[in-house]
C-alpha cells in the first residue's frame, strides 16, 4: 500500500494481524508502510507452560523507523517497552525476554516510521498449566485429512487404499471425536488444491491435524527424489511433473497453521518423506488427572511428525476386502485405547504396533519440529 499526500492506493494486504493507521497531522509524502514479520510465536494464538516467554520478530521499512513500542496486557495490567531504533534504521531485529501471568497475555508490537505510517501486530499467549489444563477440553478440535487412490488412469489399480481410509475416518469420528474429512481418487490438481486449502485454514493452539495418505507412491534413483503417485499421475513421467513430490509435500504440511501435525504414510518408498533417507542409495495405563497433564505438557511443542509403512521399498496393498498390512496395525491400535488402558494413544505408543511387521515402517520428523513434541489421539469418555 503506497500513501501519498490527500490520496491513498491500495492493493490487498495480506497480514491479518496488523492493524495500519497513518497520522493524519504529519504530512506525508510516498510512503510505505513498515511491516512486521513474527519469528516467535509464529501463530496468532499459542501457549505456554512457563510463565515467561521470548518473542521475536523482524520489522522493515522502506522509510527509515521513528520507533518500536512492545506492550504485553493481561489481567487489566499493562507494560510497555520502548525498543531502541537508531537514525536512518530501516530493519530492525528483535528477539525480546518478557515474564507473563498465569492466563491470557496479549502481546503488541507497535512500529512507526519517520512519514507517519504506523503497523501494530499482535499475539495472544495463554500461560501457565493450570489455565492451558482449563482451556484443554473447551478449544482444543483435533482434524484428520484422509487421501486415499483406489483407482489410476495410468497406473495399476490397488484393492484397499479406500477401504483403509474409510475404517480410520470412522473410529477416529466415533471414538476420538475428529473432525474428518476423505479425498477419494484425487488428481494432483485436486491433491494440491486441497493442500492450498489446509495452509488457509486457522487453528487453535492445541488443536491437532492428521494427515493419511494411501495409494501409490515412487521413488526415482536418478533424481534422488520420492514421489506421490495421483490418480492421473502418467505412468513414464521423466519430469515427474504429474507426480506430487516429498519435497513439495513436505513444505506444504509444514506451513499449514496448525501446531501440532502428525502424517501417515501408506505408499511404496513412504520412508523417502525424509531427505536423509532419500539420498541413501537403494540396496502402560493412565488416570484422567495424567491425561491432562499430558495433553497439558506436549501441546505447547511444535509437532512435525510422520510414520511411513515402508523405508525405501515396495510395500504391500494386502487382500482384496480386508486391510492393509499397516493400516491393519493402525486400525487395531486405534481400537485398542480406552477403557482400562487410558484415554491417550501417544505416538511412542503406536510405533509398537508396527514392530512385528515384514516391511521397515520409518518413524521420523519433518519441517518445525519439537523434539519434545508428541501427537495424541485422546478417546472421547
């Protein structure tokens, strides 16, 4: 957006979080606005176990900066921190300490410049184990994305991708209360349309989205690259233009704006999701108090993960009318939780179930992620 004296132009700007207004007492003459990029929390809404936090974030400007202003509210309390800026600064990196209080804290960051633009951001933290534990059960929604190709222009047709996807999409609305949604025999247009979709989406901090994947999938030697294979994926395809790369999928889920995103992977050569791998050359029970203290301390991590069927290998589809080997495995975990053996599925939990099978199923992480991190399925009570 460029202002100019008496006149405004503008063309769509895409920071959901900034606020812009220009002082209309200081004369103004072609400028833009500065603009605020968030480092740390990337999203809008997010949580805290410690009631301390370090916010970062990087301010630009094409006209030289006046002044940052960084104000945290909470509880009718308000600080304010002036953030130096020297004469004729044009960027500006900032990585800020603040103590928090227990529960809601709204963080603004307030940038002007030396024409009289001025851009505010903000961030809402919720702080300390008692308010997340509260907020647990009343914001958090957990999703599933459930891709799965039966049938291919091209390729040969498998007998179970859909069936598998269907069986998870039920035990996950009915027992784990998901919100579900199933691609059948998607194109790579319509596979990377819905992954457009997914990256517009917001989400709570807590909130949990599971991505399966079924069908073909490859792997080229030459290019050192693993593929998803669509349903009008070409069969001899050198450019791999109709294939969806790992690559590319990779960064797709890593940028959707969710924090907590968990992938499985039930295609030939699905261990290639990691890079590492890709550039190898071929050859116990629970009360409900643990269960919020769980849920508690693991949704305030980053969470990148993936489970694959296979490493760098073809993997089987299984017996036309039943399962595949690994959504078999994956079915019978889901149904295993609750009851006496506690409400929380965690992933160090579901890798057992896969230890036994004659394929390398491939456990790893991907984009952000926490170490720390976990994904749960949590069985409705």
């Amino acid at each position: 957006m460029i202002l100019t004296t008496g006149i405004i132009y503008g063309q769509n700007f895409s920071g959901k979080t900034n606020a812009i207004r220009v002082n209309n007492n200081v004369p103004t003459v072609a400028t833009t606005l500065p603009s605020i990029e968030w480092i740390t929390p990337r999203t809008e809404r997010s949580n805290s176990v410690e009631e301390s936090a370090v916010f970062e974030f990087e301010v630009r400007s094409d006209e030289s900066l006046k002044s940052i202003r960084f104000e945290v509210s909470s509880g009718g309390e308000s600080r304010t921190k002036e953030i130096p800026v020297k004469e004729n600064e044009f960027f500006k990196s900032v990585k800020q300490p603040m103590n928090l209080l227990s529960g809601d804290n709204t963080v603004k960051v307030i940038v002007e410049n030396n024409k009289g633009g001025v851009v505010t951001s903000t961030r809402s933290v919720l702080t300390g184990r008692d308010a997340i534990a509260d907020a647990v059960d009343i914001n958090r929604k957990d999703y599933a994305l459930i891709i799965a190709t039966d049938n291919y222009d091209n390729w040969s047709d498998l007998v179970n991708p859909i069936n598998d996807g269907r069986t998870i999409e039920s035990i996950l609305k009915e027992k784990y209360g998901f919100q579900t949604e199933v691609i059948e025999n998607p194109t790579l247009e319509d596979l990377n349309n819905k992954l457009y979709d997914y990256n517009t989406k917001k989400f709570n901090p807590q909130d949990q989205l599971f991505v399966f994947i079924a069908g073909h999938g490859y792997f080229d030697e030459t290019l050192g690259e693993g593929y998803l294979v669509t349903s009008n994926s070409l069969l001899n395809d050198k450019g791999k233009s109709s294939y969806l790369p790992h690559l590319l999928l990779r960064e797709r889920l890593n940028n959707i704006k969710c924090e907590h995103i968990f992938l499985a992977m039930d295609v030939c050569f699905g261990g290639t999701i990691d890079p590492v791998l890709a550039k190898a050359r071929a050859g116990e029970a629970t009360d409900e108090t643990a269960d919020v203290q769980y849920l508690v301390k693991k949704l305030t991590r980053r969470t990148r993960k993936y489970l694959t069927s296979g490493s760098k290998e073809y993997v089987s589809d299984g017996i036309a009318g039943k399962h595949s080997p690994f959504a078999e495995k994956f079915i019978l975990s889901l149904k295993e939780v609750g009851g006496g053996t506690g409400r929380i599925l965690s992933l160090i939990e579901l890798q057992a179930y896969f230890l036994k099978l004659p394929t390398e199923p491939r456990f790893g992480s991907f984009g952000d992620d926490d170490p720390a991190s976990d994904f749960v399925f949590v069985a409705k009570q």
